[in-house]
C-alpha cells in the first residue's frame, strides 16, 4: 500500500522547509523512525524519520528544493503493501444502516517526541483537508468560529493567513488595494542572484514584521565597567578550573534578568489574537549573534536559575551548535527577552530591532578605555554604552529608562549583583 508523507507542521510559524540532504533514495528499504531526510526550517536544521517502513517509491523534492508544509515529500510502499491494503477493504464492508456512510479507516499517525536535531511527526494525511496555516492562523480561526478548510488562501503556497480568517469571518466592504507592489530589479551589469529562502528569509520576514507592527523606541546609557573588568579578571582562574571560559556576556544576563524582575512590562508579549499583554513569569534570554546563514537568536533558558559559570558554559553551547548548524528547535524559540551583541565589534552605538513578539531587545556595545571625570579629575575607565529598544504600544520610556539604569546599577557594582542573585 502506497503511503503519501505530506510534510508536517514542524514549528510555530513555519510554513515550509528546504531540503538539506536525502539520506535515502528511490528503491532503499526504510524502517519506521529511521531518519530519512534533513530539512532546514526558517529556525533550526531537523532530521525528520520515516513515518512507516516499507521501501521508498517516490520523492517528490530534491536537494536544494522548498518543500511547503502539507505538500507530499516522499512516497513509502509500505511492507506487506497488498495484505495492508486488504486489511481496510474487509472492515469497509461491513454492513451499515440505509442512509448511514460508513467512517474511513483512520490511520493511526507514528508520534516522535522532539529532540536534538529531531521533531515530532504528526501524520496529517488521515482523514482531513490539508489546509496549509501557521498554528496562530488555526487558533485564530478556533476562536472565531471559522472552518479554516473553508477559508480562501491569499498566502504563499496556498497558505490560509490570519487576514485570510478574518476576511472570511467579516468581509471588507470594497476592495482593498495592497500597501505596495513588489519591485523588479532589472539586469544592468554583471550581477549574482541568489534566491531569498530559508533563514535569510524567515530574518527578512520577521525584521519587517517588528518594524511594521512595534512602535519602537530606543534609550541610551553609558556604562563604567571597571569594577566589572577587574572581577572577571579575578574570576577566570576560577572559572577556568571548572573549564569555563569568563565572559561578560554572563554579567549582562544576570543584570538584565534583575532588571526584567522588577520592570516585567519588559518580559511580555502581545496576544494579538485575545488583545491580552502576556507578563512572563520565566526568564528565557535570546542571544542574537551571527551564524554562517545569518543571524540566529539562541536561547539560554531559565536564565533566573543558573549561575554566571553555568550562564558561560550555556552561552558557548549554544554558540557552537549554531556556528555547527545543528542547533535544536528548543535551542532556538522561546526567548521572552533578547540581548544583542558582536562582541569586540559592537561599535559605539546602534537601534537594535526587537526580536517580535517580544517587548525589548537590549544591545550590547563594546567596552573601550576612555578618559572619565571622577571627583573632578579626568581618569581613564573601561565605559560601553548599553542601548535598548522598546515597544511604545506596551512599555512607556519611564520603563525602559528604569530597566536600563536598573542594569547599569548592577554592572557598575558587581557585588550589588551579586546580591540579587537566587
């Protein structure tokens, strides 16, 4: 019996992967849970397993190619393929009442729990429309009432949008015309084209997003980091013992993690489905940085919990496996705040955009030795400007300013950090 894997649903937001490499071919025997291509979402590298075991007939995507989410990625002739297939034949002929149509035979979907590198494959195939939308789309949908299977898609691929839902719950009286028409980019020279897909897309997609929906702003504030230099100095014997390797990064997390307890407003989101400012109450910290396809937001999680050796052996996990490609899905979604740093290169000063949904991204500028009036004479101090963006639609520049001087507080007397640590 010939058996269809449609792509799955592989992650919030996600409507379709590139495939990375086949590790099987037309003809090859295949056993349920054997991994059998890697796919690169917009947000992690996942290796996805076989759904059924049999021998692989057809595969509908080559390498390089976009599979859409819910589009047939490979055809399996699963074993015993006549005998399976005669199997629901027998049970479809069961008698039945006049008038009543007998229920389809359901096939039961192979459940994979998430991993490093692995997802979890939910078999869309059984018995319902292949509606391509994100997860927000369907619970929006949910909320409204609506048959997402009825809704007509305007998105890419035939994908149902969260306008498309709305659309079809209330038309809009008239016609609309789009905000802007796309531009086409004529020859005028020697040139190189390279399609915009994958990461480099999904960072485009979501930049535009957060400019076009958040109303930012962006404080500014000169840090003394002095006192901070000469304690990670004394601490990297120490931290070398236990083979970490002493950041600052790690200061910064554990200031902007105090910062965040007293101003919350700081650590949410807007639901924009319920019209509800989600407080988060954990402290997932995203660490934007630049990786070989562009820049990836990692996440540190339970940032609250861990100490400064703990954060720098986390933050130097997570900047391995995605330098690697190999980071995990959890590895890479969930943050509820977002630091932003390039480290010796961090320039004087920059707007960093806010990593949407959340409310702040904070950015991290490098630390120079500067002349500085102490007590009225000219000194030199290590000083780095810390610079963060807001969302103006759910945090007031009162908040921002206190969570900056909140931060600045802490980084200028580390011991007073020390204090506030759990």
């Amino acid at each position: 019996m010939a058996f269809e894997f449609h792509l799955p649903d592989i992650g919030e937001g996600v409507v379709e992967g590139e495939i990375v490499s086949w590790k099987v071919k037309v003809g090859d025997q295949v056993k349920l849970d054997q991994p059998i291509v890697e796919i690169m979402t917009d947000k992690a590298t996942v290796e996805i397993p076989s759904p059924r075991a049999g021998t692989v007939t057809k595969i509908n995507f080559k390498d390089g190619e976009i599979c859409p989410v819910g589009k047939v990625l490979v055809v399996i002739e699963e074993e015993g393929g006549a005998a399976a297939a005669a199997e629901p034949a027998k049970k479809s002929q069961a008698p039945t009442a006049p008038g009543h149509v007998a229920p389809r035979p359901q096939v039961a979907a192979p459940v994979r729990a998430a991993a490093t590198g692995l997802i979890e494959v939910v078999d869309i195939s059984a018995d319902r429309a292949h509606v391509l939308a994100t997860p927000a789309t369907r619970r929006l949908a949910r909320q409204l009432g609506v048959e997402i299977g009825r809704v007509p898609a305007t998105g890419k691929h035939g994908r149902v949008t969260t306008d498309d839902v709305k659309q079809y719950k209330e038309p809009a009286r008239g016609n609309a015309a789009p905000a802007y028409a796309p531009i086409s980019i004529a020859k005028g020279g020697d040139e190189e084209r390279i399609p915009l897909r994958g990461i480099r897309k999904r960072i485009a997609e979501t930049m535009a997003r957060s400019v076009h929906t958040a109303a930012h702003f962006t404080y500014v504030e000169e840090i003394d980091m002095t006192e901070l230099v000469l304690v990670r100095e004394r601490a990297k014997a120490r931290a070398a013992e236990r083979g970490v390797k002493l950041h600052y990064l790690p200061f910064i997390v554990k200031a902007a993690v105090s910062g965040l307890k007293k101003w919350p407003t700081l650590n949410a989101s807007l639901d924009e489905s319920t019209q509800e400012i989600v407080r988060k109450k954990y402290y997932h910290i995203g660490i934007a940085a630049q990786g070989p396809q562009g820049l990836a937001v990692s996440v540190v999680r339970d940032a609250d919990k861990r100490s400064i050796f703990d954060l720098s052996k986390e933050i130097d996990r997570l900047g391995e496996v995605v330098k690697a490609g190999s980071a995990s899905r959890e590895d890479l979604t969930g943050s509820t705040f977002t630091i932003t740093s390039l480290g010796k290169l961090g320039g004087v000063l920059a707007t960093p955009i806010i990593n949407f949904p959340e409310v702040a991204i904070l950015g991290v500028h490098k630390i120079d030795e500067k002349p500085a009036v102490r007590g009225g004479q000219i000194v030199i101090r290590h000083l780095m400007n810390l610079s963060i963006s807001v969302d103006h639609r759910l945090a007031d520049g009162w908040d921002g300013a206190m969570f900056l001087q909140e931060v600045k507080a802490l980084l200028e007397d580390p011991t007073t950090m020390f204090m506030e640590m759990v």
